[in-house]
C-alpha cells in the first residue's frame, strides 16, 4: 500500500505539512523580535555580550532542529515511505539517544573552548562576563533544546507537522513573560540580566518537550516507539548520521563563518557590534521561514525518495523553494528600502543604528537568493543528497570571510565587510539552484530496480 503523501497533489500537501511549520516561524520571528527588544533595555553593552553567545546558539539550534534534526525527520519520511514500519519505530530510540549525546558534547564545549573564542571575538570587560552567564546556563541545560528539537522532528517526519507546531507555539507563548520576567526582573528584585533569558529558554524548551514526547509515546505517531526486541542498531544511527552529518556540517561551517565575522565586526567597536547584532538577526528570520517551509518539502521529498519517486521530488523542491524565495525577497526588499526604521525599533543608538543600516542596506537585497538556496538546502535533506550544500556553504564562507578579511585588511571598511556577506548569500543560492538544474537528482545506479 503506497504512502498517502506519493499520491496527494504537492501544492495541497506543502500546505498543510509547510503551513503549521511556517506559521510557527512566524511566531519565532515575533519572539526573536521581542528578544532583541528586551535585552537592548539593557544596554548596548548586553546586546554586544548576546552578539558574541549568539551565533553559538544558532549553530546548536539549528544543527538540532535542521541539520541533525532534519536527517531524523527524513529517516522518518524515508523509512514510512518504504513501507519500513519497524525501522520507524526504532528511529525514535535513536534519536532520543542521540539527542543526549550531543546535548552532552556541546556543554563540554561551553565549560571549556568558549569562553577563550568569546575573547578571541572581542568580548572583554563586563561584556565577556555577560556572555559567559548567557553560554553557562543555556548549554549546561542544552538537553532540553536538543530533545526538544529531534523529538519535533519525529512529528514532522510522520507527516504531524501541526502538532509540532502547536507544541512549539505554547513553548514561545511562555518564553516572552518569562524572559521579561527573569533578565530584567520584576518590582524590587533586578532579575538575572542576560542569564536570565538563557533560563527562559531552556524553561520554555522543557515545557515544549513535556508536551512533545506526552504525543510521540501517547500514540500520536499511528505506531508506538520500539526497537522490536534488537536493541540499538549501527545502522539505524547510521540511517540519521548518513545525512545529519553533512547537514550539520554545513550548519557548523556557516556557524563558524558567523563567528568569524562577528569578530571581524568586533574590530570597529561595540556599537558595531551591537548593530550587527541586530541586523543579522534579520538574516536568520528568513532562515526561520526557509525552515518552515523547507521542512514540509523534507517530509514529501523524504517521502518520494523512499518510494524512488524521483521525479516528484524534484517538483516538490522547486514548488516549495520558488515559493520561499519570493516571500523572503519581498521582505527582505522592504527592509532594504527601510534600514533605520528597523534599527530603530531596537536601540536609539546613533552609532548602533549606523552599523545596523550599513549592514541591511547591503545584504538584505539579497535574502531572496539565501531563500531558495537554505530551502533546497532541507530538500536535500529529504533527497539524502548532501554533497551540494556542503559545496555551496563552503563556496560563501569563502566569499563572506575570505572577502571581508581581505576588505578590512585593504582599510576598506565595516560597509565593505558587509558587501562580501551580501554577495556571500547571493552566491550560495545561486550555486543550489543552478547545480539542482545542472544535475537533477535521480536514483543511485545501486537503487535502480
């Protein structure tokens, strides 16, 4: 009996798998945007310190929700859409063993290697310590957000992308009070300052968790996890690993990218810093609903893939990723023609507003391109086909960093280092679409029938 998600007409399909997803994006979008509102209450100083924290949270949010967490939703997809029921059942063990792995590596991380890169980035005085409360609690409690993020993935992978969604939606409702509540305090008490929006969100991630595996274990799967009486298998973890390593190989080399250039910003001062900060929080809005809409297509094309339907694969990649790129163009046009009123709603910092218009006004034009590329980028996922985003992450971090080092050491300026990011992001789309259009993926000769 052939998987309902073969034979349901793609437009139909992305909706409703891509629609619960992308919506709770857009609440992300909203949480995000009040973060940044919230710390800069606290000073340019904190916006600096969650400057240099941030990318490290990003790389791990999205190594767990899209790189390691979307090859768990692909093995869903792929395994269901083979008819491999068991092996489905036994891929939530897996994942849920290796989410503690890797919640246990990146704290070892954070207790040891971060702080010296937080300092190598140009943190220093209060602004370092700020950051290291922020990275200690986060990470020490990051098996909340690595759980959280694969046990999502399992819904997804199953086709139960609005369940998720809902999940994920009343852990954001608790984060913003709670954040408020918890960094800047309350009445007499001064709060925790920017710790405490590191405890807001593991808090809010743990409640989102609660929620998720009461589903995944109540029945909500249509079957119940279980590795059948054969305990962990090496192929199975292979199963996740084949392709979460590739991914989470392009995620960590944009995140290393990221850091890098934060401590290439780092070197015109903490108001560049700081409007950086802010400015770049756009670039991964639009990352957030490349996600939404790029993990719906992961499901159908994961789906495909594992029925070797591979011409609809290809149909669905092209449908979701245009789809992507146009909204993300729109708004990333928009605020191309509107830098400083953007900057403006975040600090009232002449030189932050300055660094922050510098930034948007050169690489927001291009957030199309960065769309339809980090959309095709978890089609890919579902295709199992990695080696083109690995190549094209690698294409921009050279651009991107390699130009932007080359541009301050010339005396060209902070604008020149964000023109190489602008340019960085233009080319990585470019270089998915046009290899998707170069060389189409199709079976491997071993799969053929």
């Amino acid at each position: 009996m052939s998987h309902p998600l073969l034979v349901a007409p793609i437009g139909h399909s992305l909706l409703r798998l891509a629609g619960p997803t992308t919506a709770f994006m857009v609440v992300q979008i909203a949480v995000v945007l009040a973060e940044i509102w919230l710390v800069g209450r606290l000073g340019s100083g904190a916006l600096a310190a969650f400057a240099l924290v941030y990318p490290f949270v990003v790389m791990v949010m999205n190594v767990s929700s899209g790189g390691l967490g979307g090859a768990v939703a692909a093995s869903m997809a792929r395994a269901l859409g083979g008819g491999r029921r068991e092996d489905a059942q036994a891929l939530v063990i897996h994942a849920m063993v290796l989410a503690f792995v890797f919640a246990a590596l990146c704290a070892l991380f954070a207790w040891t290697a971060a702080p010296l890169l937080y300092r190598m980035m140009g943190g220093e005085g209060v602004v370092l310590r700020q950051a290291r409360a922020y990275s200690d609690v986060w990470f020490s409690c990051g098996v909340l957000v690595w759980a959280t993020n694969f046990a999502s993935a399992i819904l997804r992978g199953v086709g139960s992308a609005a369940l998720a969604a809902r999940f994920g939606v009343v852990g954001s409702a608790v984060y913003v009070p709670l954040a408020a509540l918890l960094g800047l305090g309350i009445g007499g008490w001064p709060g925790w300052d920017v710790a405490g929006f590191a405890a807001a969100g593991v808090a809010a991630s743990g409640l989102s968790l609660a929620l998720t595996a009461r589903a995944i274990w109540g029945g909500r799967l249509g079957f119940a996890p279980s590795l059948g009486g054969r305990g962990l298998q090496r192929r199975l973890f292979l199963e996740i690993m084949g392709v979460g390593l590739a991914s989470s190989a392009v995620t960590v080399v944009g995140g290393i990218g990221t850091m890098v250039l934060t401590g290439l910003v780092g070197r015109f001062g903490t108001s560049a810093l700081a409007g950086y900060a802010i400015g770049s929080r756009l670039e991964n809005l639009m990352g957030a609903i490349s996600y939404g809409i790029g993990t719906g297509m992961l499901t159908l094309i994961g789906v495909a893939a594992g029925a070797d339907g591979w011409a609809r694969a290809r149909r669905v990649a092209w449908t979701g990723s245009l789809f992507a790129a146009a909204v993300i163009g729109v708004i990333g046009g928009a605020i191309a023609l509107l830098p400083e009123q953007w900057s403006r709603l975040f600090t009232s910092d002449p030189a932050t507003i300055a660094a922050c218009v510098g930034y948007l006004t050169r690489a927001a034009p291009f957030y199309i391109l960065y769309g339809l590329g980090l959309t095709l980028h978890f089609g890919s996922q579902g295709a199992g086909r990695m080696g083109v985003p690995v190549a094209a992450v690698l294409v921009r971090l050279v651009i991107t960093v390699g130009g932007g080092w080359l541009a301050i050491e010339l005396g060209q300026g902070l604008d020149s280092l964000f023109w190489a990011i602008g340019i960085g992001l233009a080319v990585y789309g470019l270089v998915m679409g046009g290899m998707l259009l170069l060389r189409p993926w199709q079976a491997r000769p071993a799969a053929k029938r």
